[in-house]
C-alpha cells in the first residue's frame, strides 16, 4: 500500500478512536476497586466514589447507561443514579471490561519515566473535576453541579485515547510540545490535523454521553464569548476553562501543556466570580485532591502486584458465568431470522453512533446472521472524496479500519451496481480494493448499499457454507435496503457535524483576526500621539540646548559651568527619547525585497554585539539556511531582530547568552523563525505589556524600554509577524513569521 500523507493518517486515527469501547485506567485504580467486585456482595457507595473519580470508569458507566436507556429522577444523568439502576452485576462486568495500563510491568515503574505519566494525567483530571465542582458551587443550582465535575474529570480522554491507539506517536508529540514550549492541542494539530479536545468531543459523542458534558468537552478552549449563552453545556465549557488555568496555577498533575498557563482572571472572564472566592478555591483545591485521590487508590503503592493477585481470584469467580454466557450467545446465532437481523441492526444503534460505528456494527451482524467469513463494509463520505472507509470484521475482538485511495476512473461502486442490486465477485467488480489490503479475501463478493438516488457504499463477505445464489440475492436484498438508508442518514449526519466544527473555527479566526486588527490600531494611535509628541518638543528642545550651549561658553564660575552642561546633556537624552519616538511613529517606509533568512539572522547578530559591546553573541543557529528567502526590507528586518536578540541577551545576568536560533514549520507560505532564550522569562502580566512603548519590567536606571515595541513596529510594516510566550524563571520564545512574496 502507498504511503499515507497526513490528512489519511489523521483520519485512520480518527477511525480506530472512533472504535474505542472504553480507555484504560491505571493499575492503582483497578486494584482499589476490583476488592469490592469480586468479593460476593457490592458496596455501592465505594464503588460510586471510585467510578466517579476516574475518567475511564466514568465514560464507560455513563455509555453504558446511555445504551440501556436508563432514566434519570432529576434528569440530569450522574454516576451514583447511573450506578443503581444498572444493578451490580452489569457495573462489575463494566468495570472488569475496562483495559488496565501497564500490568505486567510490576516490578518497575515505567509510567514514571514517561514525558507526561500517566499517573500526573490521572491527578490532573480529577483535580479539574474538584476545582469545576467548587465553581459550580458558587455559580450553579445543586443539580447542576455534579455535571460540572464529570466535564472536568472527561475534559482530557482524548489524550487516554491518543495514549491507548497510538502511544509511540503521542509521546513524540508531548516532547516536541516540551521542547517548544507549546501547548499540547497545537502539536497535535500540527501532525494529526486535529486534537485531543476534538477527539475528546467525538468519543464522548459516539458514546452517548450527556449533550452538555460533550459541550463542555468541545468547547473549553473555544471563543466562549462569541457563542451563545444558552447553548447547553455552555456554563460548563466556561467552568471546566477556568478550573483548568486553576488547576495548572497550582501544579496539580499535568495534562501535556508545555505553553504558559493561562492567566486565571482571564480565563473566568464571562464568569460571575470574584477573586477572593478563586482564591478561596485554591487555597482549598489541593486538600481535596488529596482526599479523592487516596479514596480512589491514586497513592496506592505496588498496585500493579495487587491488581494482578486481586485479578487472578475474580477470573476464578468469573470462569462458570463466562462459559454459561458463550454457551447463550452460540445458540442466539444459530436461531438469528432476518427479521431478528434488522431488529438487531437497528436497535444496537444509538442517536449518537457515527456511521463508521454504524458499518462495523453491520458487519459483526452480517458475519453472525448469514455465517460467513471475513466481512468488510466500504463507504465514501463524498463521490468527490479521493479515500474511501472500509471497516472489517473476521471474528470477536478481530475488527479493523483502513482508509482505501480510490481509482479516478471508475470511482468505488462498479457501474452495474450503482443503481440495482445484485450480488457480483469482487474479484471482477473491484479487484482494486483487494489489491490494497494487507489480508487475503479469498473468494469474497460484493453487494451495493443502495439508498436513495444510487449506492452510497458496499458489503464484501466471503461465503464460508454453500448457498442458493437466488435465495441470497433475496435475503441480502431485504437486508441491505434497511441499513444502506440508515447509513446514509449518519453519513449525513457527520457532514452536518463537520459544518458546525468548521464554523466553530471559523469563528474563532474571525476573532483572532478582529484582536490583531484592534492591535494594529492601537499601534497606529500610539504612533500618532507619539509623532505629535516629537514635534511639539523638539523646537523647545533646540532653544534649550543651544542657549544653554552659548552660556556655557562665556560662563566663567565653574559651579555655573557645570550645571549648563548638566542641562545640555540632559536635553540631549530628551532629544535622543524624541529621536526614538519619531522613529517608532514614522519608521521609513520598508524597500522589500528577496533576502535570505540566514542572511537576515547574520546581520541581527552583528549589530546586537555591537549595540552589547562585544565580539560575538553567544548563539545557536539550527535549521536556518533551510527556510530560504523572504520579501522584506532586509536592513529594517535585521534591525527588529537584532532588538530581540538584545533582550534576550538581557535576560541574562552578566552574560551574553546563550540564545538559541531555530527554523520552525512553515506557517500558510511564511518563514518561521524561533529566538528562544533561558534568562528570566516573564510573568504573565509583564507579558502583556511586552510590546508598548517605554514599557519595561526593570528596576530604576533600565533603558527607555522601547526595543521590542520598536521590533514589533519594523516588523508590522513588513507584513511580518511576532509573538511571545515566556515563564518566569524560565526563559522566552520569540516567534517571528516573514513573509515569502
């Protein structure tokens, strides 16, 4: 099979998340509730706290109770009412059935060596869970407030489920967001092309969890004040972002985000919060973390030995009720009708199923109803789409997805079965689709799934007992009318979906796009003040300097002397300040043109060390012949480099460096260029005023402050870009994008 380009990767990995029944839980979890399964009689109430606390436990109790049609009293699903009504055995066999992270590792503790442990994940989402309880305290009604603590707790799945499918990639996407100090989302849609909260939102969807904990989910990053206020789960996405910051304020665990946290009152901004009451939160946060994670067996040590001794009794326990269960679902198969095929079909999907759920869910039945071998269902979203979905199934637990490139002539459907249904050998309708997969087919064949105006897709199965190809025809007909409507309605349905995702973005490039223009703007009236401000003082300025420049020469008392020259060197550092002013309000218009990045960045150096006083800087230069050129006044744009380069210089007590250089992943045609540094960062209030004029953070005696609003200046009127993310005590990124043409 070709190589895959991103796109088809991002969406295989959309397909196996999409698979997921459940995410893993930690051993240390496992092990505190599997005593209370398997010991004859279920304690409810430890049960109920353990479950809650745990995302894995959480979704899977909340799915399955969303399967069953559990209704709830105050109807607002929970956990604890959820537990209850499943009864006790089908909360045992749930809990059982969820996947245990690093069993059979127990003599080491391998989670600790990883980038982001899985343990600090555990401790960070229950620590949003409690921080977005304490809000909902203040803000939400009492029946409200429990679904604010699932939204946090659920906020983060997304990264179990990246960690369950594709482990190896997410720990190299966690150290490139730690090297860059980055936020983990913007990693992951630099190589996936999506991100956790995204994948979050979906898997919470095709599980049926509540409309509002998926709102909360989706939206906690999003532009909040843009959407509307009573869109559901609203209040939960403004909750779940502020518990968030809290939680990364505080240190409680990690969740992968390597950027600056962001800044508390900002994030309860549309909240009817006061400081002293987050304050009050924090200060009662991390006692209650403690108690939860102790509950729930987070602190437990050696748990992997005690899940593996706790399991070995509950398999005993389990093996008669295991073996009287297959015993029934033998004899259920063999009993299947067609008409008890489409009443299977039909009632084992949900509203919330996608329609690659849908397909493999459609394939199981098919190989059990009619007793064929390997079924595979095949689908394309859009007859303009260039890949087409195809999702297997040879047996329980044996299931995959892969993407299919499809022949530009001809497309996915053979001609003959576009419109009418018949039963065709693969082999001369599509040999194509065989000839891209990794496993035999054998003799399979191939009916269209026909709805509507034409076929939106096909069944291929192999015939494993010999059959009347007439009486099959008839049989699969009747079957495949019903569910080739059903799968068009959720194929539909993911479009709709994807509209909404896309205007969602949008809306937040609108947004993104209004603050740089308000940006701008200031700059320009900051300029305006700034240039009338020159003018004003520089005729005063001269009269001053020169008639004290004529006294002093014809004063002949020293003590006069002096104080004439005090007066002209003073007026000259206003002159200078006046200089600096008319410089940053009317930069000379740029000259543009093609000049390498490398170029640019030597000739940055050479003037930062001469501005510093010495030779050469102390820098790293890595990956910057590879960007090439850009289109810009090249001595304005080495002038605005050379400034950053002299602050990061500054950041350094008594040295020049070290600062490190970098190429960075080009940005929508434009050069990207890193300047990082590990002098002493800034805090998040200092970062807001980084780029105004005379602005600096320094003690008495700094300089006038106007380096990195002079380099933003230079920059704008190159149609450059810039920003900043920095720590305190840890060092700054400068991010400069130039443009190519």
């Amino acid at each position: 099979m070709a190589r895959m380009d991103a796109n088809a990767v991002a969406r295989q990995a959309e397909m196996i998340l999409g698979r997921l029944s459940s995410l893993p839980t930690l051993p240390q979890v496992a092990a505190g509730i599997l005593p209370y399964l398997v010991g004859g009689r279920v304690s409810t109430a430890a049960i109920t706290e353990i479950i809650e606390s745990d995302p894995a436990l959480t979704a899977r109790i909340l799915s399955m109770a969303a399967r069953q049609g559990v209704e709830y009293s105050a109807a607002r699903p929970s956990v604890a009412e959820a537990v209850v009504k499943l009864g006790a055995s089908a909360v045992r066999d749930a809990a059982m059935s969820v996947k245990v992270f690093q069993v059979f590792d127990a003599e080491t503790d391998a989670d600790a060596r990883r980038i982001l442990p899985r343990k600090q994940l555990a401790i960070f989402s229950l620590a949003t869970a409690c921080c977005s309880r304490q809000i909902a305290e203040i803000l939400l009604p009492e029946e409200q407030r429990q679904s604010a603590f699932t939204a946090g707790l659920l906020s983060q799945i997304g990264i179990l489920a990246l960690d369950e499918v594709m482990p190896k990639s997410l720990e190299k996407i966690i150290g490139e967001a730690r090297d860059r100090q980055e936020s983990l989302a913007v990693v992951e849609r630099r190589h996936l092309g999506l991100d956790h909260i995204l994948l979050g939102k979906r898997l919470a969807e095709s599980w049926s969890l509540p409309r509002e904990i998926v709102t909360g989910i989706w939206l906690q990053n999003a532009d909040l004040e843009s959407l509307q206020p009573a869109l559901p789960g609203i209040a939960l996405s403004r909750i779940v972002r502020l518990a968030t910051a809290i939680v990364r304020q505080s240190g409680l665990g990690h969740n992968g985000d390597f950027d600056s946290p962001p800044a508390i009152l900002e994030a309860a901004a549309g909240l009817p919060i006061a400081a002293p009451q987050i304050e009050q939160i924090r200060s009662e946060l991390h006692d209650k973390v403690s108690r939860r994670a102790q509950a729930v067996g987070l602190e437990m040590k050696n748990a992997a030995t005690v899940y593996l001794e706790t399991l070995s009794d509950a398999a005993a326990r389990l093996a008669g009720d295991n073996t009287s269960l297959e015993s029934r679902n033998r004899q259920a198969l063999t009993q299947a009708s067609q008409l008890e095929f489409i009443g299977a079909f039909v009632r084992g999907i949900t509203p919330e199923a996608s329609a690659v759920e849908v397909a493999a869910h459609l394939a199981e039945l098919w190989q059990q109803r009619f007793q064929t071998g390997t079924v595979c269902v095949v689908m394309q979203r859009d007859p303009a789409d260039p890949f087409a979905e195809l999702i297997s199934f040879d047996g329980p637990g044996r299931s995959r997805s892969v993407l299919l490139k499809v022949p530009a002539e001809g497309g996915l459907i053979p001609a003959a079965l576009r419109k009418q249904f018949a039963v065709v050998e693969l082999a001369e309708a599509a040999p194509w689709i065989a000839e891209q997969l990794d496993f035999d087919l054998g003799e399979a064949r191939m009916v269209p799934l026909l709805a509507g105006s034409g076929a939106i897709g096909a069944v291929i199965f192999q015939n494993r007992i010999p059959v009347d190809p007439q009486q099959q025809a008839t049989a699969l007909s009747a079957a495949t009318a019903v569910v080739a409507h059903v799968l068009a309605g959720r194929m539909e349905q993911r479009r709709h979906s994807d509209a909404a995702e896309q205007f969602a973005d949008l809306l937040g490039r609108v947004n993104h796009a209004r603050a740089r223009q308000a940006q701008s703007q200031s700059i320009s009236a900051i300029a305006e003040v700034a240039a009338g401000a020159a003018h004003e003082l520089n005729t005063p300025l001269t009269i001053i300097s020169g008639r004290a420049q004529l006294l002093h020469e014809v004063e002949t008392d020293d003590n006069k002397r002096h104080m004439l020259k005090q007066i002209q060197d003073r007026a000259g550092e206003i002159s200078d300040i006046v200089t600096d002013l008319m410089q940053f309000a009317k930069p000379t218009p740029p000259s543009p043109q093609s000049a390498t990045v490398q170029s640019l960045i030597d000739e940055a150096a050479k003037i930062a060390a001469e501005k510093r006083g010495v030779d050469k800087l102390e820098i790293e230069a890595v990956g910057i012949a590879e960007l090439g050129s850009a289109f810009v006044d090249p001595k304005q744009t080495a002038e605005a480099i050379a400034r950053i380069l002299l602050n990061a210089v500054e950041s350094y007590k008594g040295e020049s460096g070290p600062v490190r250089i970098e190429a960075g992943a080009e940005v929508e045609g434009r050069a990207v260029v890193h300047i990082r540094d590990s002098g002493c960062g800034m805090d998040a209030e200092t970062l807001k005023k980084v780029f105004q004029p005379f602005f600096s953070a320094k003690p008495a005696g700094r300089k006038r402050g106007m380096g990195l609003s002079h380099a933003q200046r230079l920059l704008t009127v190159n149609d450059a870009g810039i920003r900043i993310a920095s720590e305190a005590g840890k060092g700054t990124t400068v991010t400069i994008e130039l443009p190519r043409k």
